[in-house]
C-alpha cells in the first residue's frame, strides 16, 4: 500500500471477483462518499483472481487518488481469503469491509464509526432487503442455524458491511468460510459487538457468486468446524514486555 498510514483512521476493504460491471459505479459512490465524510478513510481492492477486465479497472481506480490502493491475489481463493488477505495489509486504526455489488452504501459506514471507540466490531443489519425470496430464506435459515450453533447474537452476519478495531481484526483465526463467523470469531476474544440498521438496495450489475446449494450446505459444515476450532482456541494479552 502506498499512502500514509497517519493520515487515515478507517480502511475499507473491497473483494472483487468479477466485478467489471460495477467498478465504475463503485469509484463514483466512493468518491462522492470520501469527499463527504467526517472520517479519514481510504479504500483496499482486493480482486480475488477474476477473469474479466476487473484488474484493469482497479488499477486505473487507484491511479486516480492515494485514497485507493488494491492486492491482486493469484487466483480465486473465496471472499474469507480476499478479506483476510485485506486485514493483513491493512495499517489504521479501525478497518471496514464492503462488497463491490453496492447492495449496502459506503454512506453507513457513518453510522457505524460512530460507535468504533465502545466496539471491537460494529455490523450493519439489512433492513427491507431488496433479495428475491429464495435467497431472502436461505440467508434466514443459515443466520437461525449459525446462531444456534455459535451463540453469538448478531441478527445478520451475513451483512456486508462490517468495522472492526483492527487489533481484533489481525488475531482472526483464518479458515475457508471465516467471513461468515466474524461476529463470533471477536467474541472469542472478548470483544463487545454493536449492531446497527443500515440500508440496502438491490443489484443493478453483475451476477451473484452465491445460490441456493453453497448458501446452505457451506455455512452448515462451517459451522461445525467453528465449533471445532472454538473448543480448542486460545486467547492471550500480554500484560508487560521488556
């Protein structure tokens, strides 16, 4: 990453896996939103492997303003890694995650900074989603199941639209499927959770990389492996240092 890491206080991380069709209005809705708010913020594409003109797009993107930068990764390796991939590179204080299909605004991540100083994670809940019923229900399934499951109290884990304290976010432990745990994954390491309303729209612009088949059977197996991995995971605080 090329800016100065002083000069903002929120990183926002894009995954972008075949997203041509949506880059331009991404840049337009963060320029506007850049400009505007009250927070210091930059922007981290990460393009998990796509085979369409999306890096082409992203590197004119970032070519524009210090405020966007982006990782190229080698190939497809799933969104748990293009957001781990982004927490890693990240270097401010507090780091954000959107998708690249603008079914939620950049404009909330207002409404969650807000409580960034209280909160180890602050997550979005989607009011009056804009999804067709089948994906609408499934989400519903696999929120009640992974609730059931994890006992971590978020309403809409599946929201894209996150900001967690960063010392939270680089101790998540890695695995594929992470990004649907994260609300549990920052309460394993005592870490208070805020959850606020936030908009969502539906997509104008590309395709859905999620149907019915892995929106299901995915969450469901990861959920015993989160059950797995909690068992067994260690939480620490170093208390002095010489």
């Amino acid at each position: 990453m090329n800016s100065n890491a002083s000069t903002f206080e929120l990183t926002i991380i894009v995954p972008v896996f075949n997203e041509e069709e949506n880059l331009e209005r991404v840049k337009q809705e963060f320029d506007s939103y850049l400009s505007k708010s009250s927070y210091q913020s930059k922007v981290l594409f990460v393009n998990d492997g796509s085979s369409d003109c999306s890096q082409m797009l992203i590197e004119s993107i970032c070519k524009y303003s210090k405020q966007y930068n982006y990782l190229q990764l080698s190939k497809n390796m799933g969104l748990s890694a293009a957001i781990k991939a982004g927490i890693d590179a990240s270097d401010t204080p507090f780091i954000g995650y959107i998708d690249s299909d603008l079914q939620t605004t950049p404009f909330d991540f207002d409404l969650l900074m807000e409580y960034r100083h209280d909160y180890a994670l602050v997550t979005g809940v989607r009011q009056n989603r804009k999804d067709s019923f089948v994906k609408n229900m499934s989400s519903k399934i696999a929120n009640g199941f992974r609730r059931y499951m994890t006992k971590d109290t978020a309403e809409d884990t599946g929201c894209p639209l996150k900001i967690m304290k960063s010392e939270y976010a680089k101790k998540i432990p890695f695995f594929t499927g992470m990004h649907r745990f994260i609300p549990a994954l920052i309460m394993l390491q005592d870490g208070a959770i805020k959850q606020v309303p936030v908009q969502h729209f539906p997509r104008i612009a590309g395709e859905a990389k999620y149907h019915l088949f892995n929106r299901m059977i995915g969450p469901f197996k990861d959920c015993f492996a989160y059950r797995w991995m909690k068992k067994r995971y260690i939480n620490y605080e170093i208390t002095n240092q010489g």
